[in-house]
C-alpha cells in the first residue's frame, strides 16, 4: 500500500550529491513530493528530507541505495506519524486589497499567519504549517488575487528524544575504537 513517507539522509557537504541522490529515484520511476537540504545540528554535516509516496518495499530499498552513496553517512525513512513537520509558505496580494476590507486581516488571523511586509503595491504573508493549511489560506486570500506564492520543502524532526544520527554515529565511534584496540 502506498503512502507518504519521509526519508532523511544525512551527508557531507560535497558538490554533485543532490544529483546522485535524485538518479536514485529517477530510476525507479518515484516521484519527489518535497526536497529539502540544509545543515544538520552537527558541523559540516547537511541533512536531505524528501518526501516521497510510496510502498514501503521501495521505500526501503531506496533508502538502501542512498546509503551505498560515498559521501552519505546515514539515511532513515520514517512515516508522518513518527516526525514533526512544517512548511512555510509566502502569499503576495495587493495591498489595496487589505485597505479596502477587513477581510484579509481576518484571514490571516484565523491562520495563525504574520505579515512582513506592506508597501503600496504589495503586502507580503507569512504562513508555517502543514501542506494542507498553507493551500487554504492560498485558496481565500486567492479571491482577492494572489501577485505571487511560494511553498517551501518539508522541514521534519523526529519524534523520538534522540536523534538517529547521533545514536549511529556513537556506535560507529565505538566500533572504530574497539577495532583500533584490538589492531595494537
């Protein structure tokens, strides 16, 4: 049975990774719902969350060959109910539009949304939430003609207390240290 998944792959900082990662899910035909990259919370380590739908057999197998790339530490796939989530999501309208009713502000009230900015042509919204809520605030403030919108990747932690990554690489320090005294 197909359904979303999140993969994150913890990398270093090298250029030509982001094109690996993506032949892998190019040759099997899957579909990359949302990628994110940015720094992780250890030093020159990057962290990829693609989001993707599918059967959890392929999920895994992808997964697998992520981890087979050089520059990859570690990879993980998780599904919604196991992380965190958000998405940010930016919403251009005119800002005549705002001075002319109430209802815009309202709006954006309602969404638990921010404005950054307003200037004469323009006003700028701020919305950080799920997919489903960015698209509605999209869909009311739409009717007063959105200039522009821009919706982000997925941003995801785990639920867990501890973090994947650094539990592996700990074993892994401990492995090495085990391998270096038995080598003397």
């Amino acid at each position: 049975m197909r359904q979303e998944y999140i993969i994150t792959a913890y990398t270093e900082n090298h250029i030509g990774l982001l094109n690996r990662i993506t032949i892998i899910f190019t040759r099997r035909k899957v579909n990359i719902e949302s990628l994110t990259v940015s720094e992780s919370a250890i030093a020159g380590i990057s962290k990829f969350t693609i989001v993707i739908n599918e059967e959890k057999e392929k999920v895994v197998n992808i997964v697998k060959q992520i981890e087979k790339l050089i520059d990859v530490l570690k990879a993980f796939y998780h599904t919604n109910d196991e992380m965190i989530f958000q998405e940010i999501a930016l919403y251009k309208v005119p800002t005549q539009a705002l001075m002319e009713s109430d209802q815009i502000e309202k709006m954006v009230r309602d969404h638990n949304a921010r404005i950054l900015e307003i200037t004469k042509e323009y006003t700028v919204i701020e919305k950080t939430g799920h997919k489903e809520e960015t698209q509605a605030l999209f869909d009311g403030l739409n009717q007063f003609g959105v200039l522009q919108f821009i919706r982000s990747g997925r941003i995801a932690i785990t639920r867990s207390p501890i973090e994947r990554l650094s539990e592996f690489l700990r074993e892994r320090d401990a492995l090495f240290t085990k391998m270096e005294a038995k080598a003397k």
